[in-house]
C-alpha cells in the first residue's frame, strides 16, 4: 500500500488507502465513543427499561434518574468542596511557583540548575508515596478532615509541573523588555507582577487547566485526607455513589453524566488549552 | 539574567521551598524512617529491616507486584496504538481534528468516573455482555469483573481506554512540530508508508516515544489506584491487587503504616530508577539550548 503523491498510482489508489485510513480513524472513535454512548443513553432509562433493552434508545425517554441521583448523592456539596479545594489549591501554587520560575529563569544563585531539576523530578513522583507521612502529620496538625490540609497537600503536589511550566515560559520572554523596566528603575516584583506575568497569559491558562484537572479528578489523597460526609469533594462522593447504586445501573450512570458535564463543558470551549496543557510537560515549545 | 543581591533569589524561592517541603521533602524522608519502624501513632521502635521482610514474605505483596508487572503489557499496546493513530492522523486526513477531539475525550474524564462508568458496562448482566449477544458473539460475553481470570486484564483494557489519547495527541504534537521537508523527503525516495513509519517518522519521534514509554509504566507501576478502587476494589480475591492499594490498606485499613511505608520507599525507588532515562534526555536538551 502506498498513497505515493507524486501520482505514479494516481488517485484511485490513493483515495482508497485514505478510505482505508478513515476506517481506522472511525473503528477508534467508536471505541471511544460508544461506552460514552451506553453512559448517556443509559442514563435515560427506567430500571425496567434497561432490563428489557440495554443498548438500544431509551423508550420511553425517562427522567426520573436526575431526581434519584440527587437524592441519593450529594452533587451540590460535593460540588462546591471540590470548586473550594481546586480554586484554593491552584491559587496558591500559581503565587508560589510565579515567585520560585522568576527566580529560576532569570536569577543567578548557587545550586540553581540541581534544584531545578529537582523540583522537575519531582513532577513524577506518584502521590501514593508521599501519603502515609502525610496523613500522620496532618493528623498530629489537627489539620486532617479541613479543606486547608488539603489545599495544602494538593498545591504542595501540582507545584512541580507549575514551576517547571512557568520557568521555561519565563526563559522564553526576550531579556530586552525586561532589561528597558530595569532602565526605569522597577523592582524584581514590579518585574514579575507588571511585566512577566501579564505576558505569560497562555501559560497561565495551560498551567491552571492543567493543575485544576489534577485536584479535580483525584480521588486517593481525598480518599485519606476528607473521608467525612459533608467535606468530600466530587471523586470521592460519586466513588461512594457508584458502589451504593451497584443494582440500579440507570442512575448509577446518571450520576457519572452529572459528574462529568463540568470538565466536557471546559474542554468543548476551551479544548486548546486542554490538549496543549497536557502534553506541555513533554514537547517543548 | 537580572543582577540581584545574594538574598533576593532565596527571597523567591522560600515559599515554594517551604511547600514543596511539606508536600515531598519531609514525606520522603519519613517514609525511610517510618519503614524501619513499628509505628503505632505517630511514630515506634526501631525495628530494622522487620517491616521489610514481612513484605517480601507476604505471598499477597507478592502477587500484586506480578499484578503491576502484568500491567506492563498494556505499555507497547499503547505506544503502537498511539503512533499509528498520531500518524494518520497528521496526514490531515478530512476532519483530523475533529478526529483528534474526540480521542481525546477519554483522558479528559476522570478516572473514577470512567472506573464506576466501566464497573456497569462490564457487569455479568451488563451492557457489554448484552451487545455481544445482540451481534451473535454471545459466546464471547464473559464475566468480566467477577472472574479473578479474567478481571486484571478488564482493569487493563480500561486503563488503555482511557489513557491512549494523551499518547496520540503527545506524538501528534511532535510531529506536527517537525519540519515536514524531511518527512516528505522519504516520499520522493519512493519508500511506502511502512517505511517511512519505521525509518523517518519513529527515529524523529524516539524522544517522545522514550518519554511516554517511562511515564507510562510509572503509570501502570504506580498511578492505577483510581482504576482498581473504583472497578474491583483489588478483587475479586486478590486478584486485582496491585501496590498503591497495598500501601492504602496497610496504612488506613490495617493501622500497620510502618508496612505502609516499606512498600512505599519501593515504589519511590523504582520511580527514581526509571525517571534517570528522561533526565538523560532533558540535560540533553538544555545542552543544545544553551549551545
């Protein structure tokens, strides 16, 4: 096979080997598609309904699940302690790494270039390591089962990325605006908050998308950290949701479609940043 | 670089330090002590390497490290899936980004949604099992989430499900940044698709590739937790049990969190065995930057 474009096939073949790549393109959507299908149309079923007839379209279309898995789950709540703790978490890592990349990107000091790449290691390091020492100082803080204790842990976890993101964006901004503020007498933090940042708008953007996915969707540093009823956030409270719904697969997954509407609704609108945020940690530029 | 006084640097960097204290540096330490001892509370007697040979006597750590290792498989799964996927599609096929949104979704939604989303469809009397039927291959549908057999390589296809489209937008990426002479130029050499594939386009994409590969299996070794709570609970048995969920029961189920902290100095060691690799190649980078 070949879809040589110098046309010594010509076209026949080579529309045919694209038909051939459409095919392939199309059996990948729908494996991604159709378990998403199955969620939504399920969703809209009766319990009877979905004995009788699981995979076709919802007859009659039934919305009394929305009722039930607000009933049974406490979606606002859980809602509004995984708004508090991502907002919280994001925020003070934002400040604190904003601080530690101008200092990376454009100060000398000693062990400059080995604590970088430390902080850059540190990226990958799997939470599960760090939670038993922990859990056991923020119990002994009195600090287990509040919000700050975790807004703490969470922004001490996604400040790698931060740093290591912002660093390479601060690098990337031409000395020579930095250098004319210098000539009017600015201070380093009228540098950082009046220059740097204003033009660091898209990595901004990347950096809080990618760090507010990470306390969003996490669900074992919750698990440890907020286990009571009413400070759970959202992954933790439909994990709970899932497994008490087991038999009534209907609003189980009418559960899951309402816990995941805010992330498809920031990615329909804002998928750039998503996909470029993503893979930031690993292609340069 | 801006001329500052010595203390003006540090200035910056204390609060970050501070934090990145709390959250990694005094963990990190403290799981080395923890491990060599029997805490009860918040901290015990010394105990040596006690805490360590009960877990490589444990015959059950010793099947979820064969868990995690099985897990490896899906690893070039991805990789080969991932590639091929990048690569037609960065012939900007019609509709190619649309394509590219849509396989991405999966790694948008959050593992526990997908985990409890998939402990549904996977049931015995599931949906899966139900459409198998409905196309004749009835003698396919098998229990997906309930046979020890068969339910580590379920949580597989999952966690493949999920996780394949940052791998596909990854190399995509790469590619798209690329100089496109240089992977047309196989094409004048009247080279086919395959051959280009195995001699232009992989040798360019073999950093991404190395970096993805490392991830991955950091991923399959160490950040699968969500998955297997939310799909089996590292059940039926033990047949799912892997190492986070290890490290998790010691510590919060079994009150044991010096155990806890023995696998979890092993799992931090493998991570810094297999992140060097990606060092190598970032050091590589900053050389040429700076050059």
């Amino acid at each position: 096979m070949s879809d040589d474009s110098m046309g010594r096939k010509g076209r026949a073949t080579r529309s045919l080997t694209s038909l051939g790549k459409h095919i392939f393109l199309i059996f990948g959507i729908l494996l991604v598609l159709l378990p998403l299908y199955f969620t939504v149309i399920t969703s809209f079923k009766s319990k009877q309904n979905y004995s009788a007839d699981k995979f076709g379209f919802p007859s009659p279309f039934y919305t009394g699940n929305i009722e039930t898995a607000l009933r049974g789950g406490r979606y606002f709540v859980w809602f509004k302690n995984s708004a508090i703790l991502a907002v919280g978490s994001v925020l003070l890592s934002t400040a604190v790494s904003a601080m530690a990349a101008f200092a990376f990107a454009r100060m000398r000091f000693r062990f400059r270039n080995s604590m970088l790449s430390i902080v850059t290691a540190l990226m990958i390091v799997p939470p599960v390591v760090m939670l038993v020492p922990l859990f056991l100082l923020l119990t002994t803080l009195h600090m287990t089962s509040t919000f700050w204790g975790a807004i703490l842990v969470y922004a001490g976890l996604v400040t790698p990325f931060s740093v290591y993101l912002l660093t390479n964006f601060f690098k990337s901004i031409p000395f020579e605006i930095i250098e004319s503020a210098l000539l009017d007498g600015a201070s380093s933090w009228n540098i950082l908050l009046k220059i740097l940042l204003p033009l660091s708008g898209p990595a901004l953007v990347t950096m809080i998308v990618v760090n507010t996915l990470w306390v969003w969707n996490d669900l074992l540093v919750a698990l440890v950290l907020l286990p009571q009823d009413d400070l759970r956030p959202l992954m933790v409270g439909i994990t709970v949701f899932g497994s008490r719904y087991n038999n009534d697969v209907p609003v189980a997954m009418m559960g899951m479609l309402m816990a995941s509407i805010p992330m498809l609704l920031l990615y329909l609108f804002g998928q750039r940043y998503f996909i470029q945020g993503l893979v930031a940690g690993a292609v340069k530029g | 670089m801006l001329r500052t006084n010595k203390i003006t640097p540090w200035l910056f960097l204390t609060p970050m330090l501070l934090l990145l204290i709390f959250a990694f540096g005094y963990p990190l330490v403290s799981i080395f002590n923890f491990s060599f001892r029997r805490i009860r509370g918040a901290t015990g007697p010394f105990i040596g390497f006690e805490n360590y040979r009960q877990v490589f006597k444990d015959d059950v750590f010793r099947e979820t490290v064969g868990h995690n290792l099985l897990l490896l498989i899906a690893v070039p799964i991805m990789v080969i899936i991932s590639i091929l996927v990048a690569v037609v599609l960065y012939e900007r096929l019609k509709g190619w980004q649309l394509y590219r949104s849509i396989l991405f979704i999966p790694y948008i939604l959050a593992v526990p949604i997908v985990g409890v989303v998939f402990s549904n469809i996977l049931q015995l009397n599931g949906i899966l099992n139900e459409f198998l039927r409905s196309v004749g291959l009835g003698r396919l549908g098998l229990d997906w989430i309930g046979n020890p057999d068969l339910t580590l390589w379920s949580v597989m296809g999952v966690i493949i499900w999920r996780e394949v489209g940052f791998g596909i937008v990854l190399f995509l990426a790469r590619l798209l940044s690329l100089n496109e002479e240089l992977i047309d130029a196989g094409k004048v050499d009247g080279a086919n698709w395959w051959q280009r594939l195995w001699y232009v386009i992989i040798p360019e994409l073999s950093t991404v590739i190395e970096f993805y590969v490392v991830i991955s299996i950091i991923t399959m070794l160490a950040w699968v937790f969500s998955y297997i709570y939310t799909i089996s609970r590292g059940g039926p048995g033990n047949a799912t049990q892997v190492m986070e969920l290890y490290v998790y029961n010691y510590a919060f189920r079994n009150q044991l969190p010096g155990i806890a902290s023995a696998v979890a100095v092993l799992l931090f060691l493998v991570t810094i065995i297999l992140i060097i690799p990606i060092f190598r190649l970032r050091s590589g980078d900053e050389l040429e930057e700076t050059r």
